[in-house]
C-alpha cells in the first residue's frame, strides 16, 4: 500500500470534521465557523508542524498547519 504524507492545510478542515464525527459520533458536532476558529488559532501559534497520510479512507491528520 503507497502512503503520500504531507502537511495538512486548512483545507482539510471538513475532511478532519467528518472524520471526528465517525469516530466520535455521541460527542455533539462542533460548528464549522468555531472549527476554523479554532484550526486558525493553533495553525497561527507557532507550535509545530502537522502531517496528513493519504490512505485509501481518505486523508488524516494529527494537528494543524497555517496554509
């Protein structure tokens, strides 16, 4: 199996939120507009970098990354 590992991107967001939804579906949804909120602020902080894996469920990622 080929795995593409890059930085992942605000783009991302809607992905990283279906994903969250699936594996965590009793937790309430967290509206998209306080999600980016929230993905700008720690892209913005400084504290490192984040990696995506593309696998054949789709792209993954731990932590934000400023796009």
């Amino acid at each position: 199996m080929e795995i593409t590992v890059r930085p992942a991107v605000e783009q991302d967001l809607a992905a990283l939120l279906a994903l969250h939804r699936e594996l965590n579906p009793d937790d309430a949804p967290l509206p998209p507009e306080s999600a980016l909120a929230v993905w700008r602020c720690v892209a913005g902080s400084g504290g490192g970098r984040s990696w995506s894996r593309r696998r054949r469920t789709g792209w993954w990622s731990v932590r934000p990354t400023a796009s």
